[in-house]
C-alpha cells in the first residue's frame, strides 16, 4: 500500500506549533478565542505550552515512527467542531488516519491522534489502534489527556462498551476496599475480579489488567477449509482484499474470521473483517448474517450479493486499509469487486456454493492453514 507522505501532517503540525512558540506574532488568534473561559492569558504560559506540546508530539513520533501517528481531528477552542477542512461523512471518519489539516492549529486548540502499537502478551504481540486527545493549552491546566480504543478486536476479544466499561472499572478499581467481607471473598476464589461474567470479562491483580475467557468456553476451532483470496486493490491509497470459503455450518463463521485475523497486518487494517454469509442446514433452516466492521452498510451488500448470486454454504469477508484519502461511495464499488472476484476465485459462481474445490478457475491463491 502507497503510504509516501503518512507522517508529514504530524510533522507539519509540530513545525507551525514550533513556529509560534519562536513568534508568537506569526499566528493571528481570533477575539473570541481570548474570551474563552479556558483561555490562557498569560503569554509566557502559552508559549511554555507550545514548547512543551511540540516535544512530546515529537517524543510520540520517536517512539512510535512517522507511520504510526496520525493526526485525526483538531478543534477550535471556541467551539467542538473540528476545524477546517470540513469533518467527513460520519462512516467514514471512523479510524481514518490524517483527515484533519495541522494548517488549522491556533494556541488552545483541542488536537486528536491516532496511535498504532501492540500489546505485548504472554505469547504474542497484539495490534492495538488508540487515539489520544490532547486538551486546550496541554500539558498546562489541570485537565489530563483522553484515551479511545479505536480497534474493534484485541486478540479474539471483539472490543464492546461492557468490555470496554470493566476495563475502566477494573483502573479504577480500589485494592483496599476496606470490606472485610469482600476481601474475604476475594481471598476465597484467589483473584480480584473487577466485572464481566464467569465465562469473560477483566481481573485486575497486581497491578494488571488482565482479560479473561473461561476455560470451559474454548476458542475457534482451527478453520479446516480453503480460503480464497484475491489480490489487492489499492484505490488512491486505501487498499482491499476479499475473502471466500465453503462452510458447512454457521459455527465454522468464527473459525474463518480467527484466520484471517491471524495475520497480524490484517489485524491492523481499519476495518479487517467486514462480511457476510449464508448457510442452510439439515433441518431446512438457512442461516445468515453480516458484519460492517465500522463500514456503515458495507455488510448488508455483501450479503446482498449473496442474495443475489442465490449462494448458499459460502462466506465472504473483505478488508480494508484506510490511506488517508475520502473514497465516497466509490468504497462500496471495490469493496463489492473484491467480493465477487474472491467467489469467482473459489468458483462459487453459479454453483450454488455447494461446487467440490477440483476444476475452480485457474489463477485462483488459496491459504491453507
């Protein structure tokens, strides 16, 4: 994927920021920004304010590379509408990379980025994508910088607002309750345990969060099948790949979408899983269902094509890479290309999804396990 140019807004943001820091008189800043109540009146201070802001975007850089850090969103003091340029359509916004102009900061303007890192976990690295807001005047005034999970999965965790809300309750969960009856029980079952339920949630223990599955809740059976997978298509920096394969029952659905996350750059995608599938089973039942991903509706044409192509015993997935670049509903056009042409691959085209692997259409790449 094209990514020339992925960290020049972020540095061109530090150079205006390090420009008024050295003169003040470079930026105009507009009267009613001066009225704001969380202005700051004292120029010494917003000056040492910029100092300090320059540094550690600059420090963020150092530590996580240009092509990590994004900058997503700047907004006026005067208001919470993201300065120029106009905000994208809401659909799209989600876990886009450099959509805000860093020409638009003033002093006391409210900055979002992104930042992409991994987690370090007993066994492997996991991908995370957060974005980081910086307040008014930071690192000055009394208000501290604001955390979002932007990713959808952690390792095989689909992040929600429940699991989201215990890991918030699990931080601010109190070691020394002071009740005696709780920390017996604590003491009883040999863990803190902060929220969820007995098969998932968040235990927080010496210093750790620390999610949970019950082990009587077993992961993804390996998928066993063939995944069909096209090439990529880049699009003005935004890349797509589809995916097809045969399943013959809707437990096999989380199977296919463990393998495909299972690549860890996939994993890191804006939107990795959006998808769709269909299966009937021996008691005459068909089941299906989609997936957006964050691409709003973007699942429902999936399993429209499905619909029409009359398939059944088949699922489709797409990923997508955002470049940084609005797409509009050209997005949708190549997310649905790379659709069809992953079930061309798998010769599920007219076969009813029900076609045996021999005599598929050459040129096709399969990933076996």
């Amino acid at each position: 994927m094209d990514d020339d140019g992925a960290g020049s807004t972020t540095s061109t943001l530090i150079a205006r920021i390090e420009a008024y820091a050295a003169d003040p008189a470079s930026l105009t800043v507009p009267g009613s920004w001066t009225r704001h109540p969380q202005w700051l009146d004292d120029e010494a201070q917003r000056l040492d304010a910029a100092t300090q802001l320059a540094e550690e975007l600059m420090a963020l850089q150092s530590i996580y590379t240009d092509d990590a850090v994004h900058l997503l969103k700047i907004t006026p003091l005067s208001s919470e509408i993201a300065a120029a340029p106009a905000a994208p359509a809401q659909d799209e916004q989600l876990g886009s990379e450099n959509v805000a102009d860093p020409n638009s900061w003033l002093p006391g303007s409210k900055i979002t980025l992104s930042v992409s890192t991994d987690v370090e976990a007993a066994s492997e690295s996991i991908p995370i994508r957060l974005a980081v807001t910086l307040p008014p005047f930071y690192p000055h005034g009394a208000r501290p910088p604001q955390l979002q999970l932007l990713s959808r999965y952690i390792g095989g965790f689909s992040v929600d607002a429940k699991l989201f809300g215990e890991i918030l309750r699990a931080f601010y969960h109190e070691e020394a309750s002071g009740d005696a009856a709780m920390d017996a029980e604590e003491a009883d079952v040999g863990s803190a345990w902060a929220g969820g339920s007995a098969e998932r949630g968040v235990q927080w223990a010496s210093g750790q969060v620390v999610l949970f599955e019950a082990s009587s809740v077993p992961p993804p059976a390996p998928f066993s099948g063939t995944l069909f997978q096209t090439a990529s298509i880049i699009e003005r920096k935004s890349e797509f790949i589809g995916y097809a394969a045969r399943i013959t029952s809707p437990t096999q659905v989380a199977s296919v979408l463990s393998r495909i996350l299972s690549d860890k750059r996939v994993a890191r995608a804006t939107h990795p899983i959006i998808n769709a599938w269909v299966c009937s089973t021996s008691d005459g039942v068909v089941h299906r269902d989609c997936d957006d991903d964050g691409e709003t509706a973007a699942g429902g044409r999936l399993a429209h094509l499905l619909s029409i192509l009359e398939l059944d015993h088949v699922m489709v997935v797409v990923t997508r890479w955002y470049g940084g670049v609005h797409l509009g509903p050209d997005r949708f056009k190549l997310i649905n290309r790379v659709a069809r042409e992953a079930l061309d691959l798998g010769g599920f085209v007219g076969k009813n999804g029900g076609a045996d692997e021999a005599g598929r259409g050459k040129g096709m790449r399969k990933r076996n396990a």
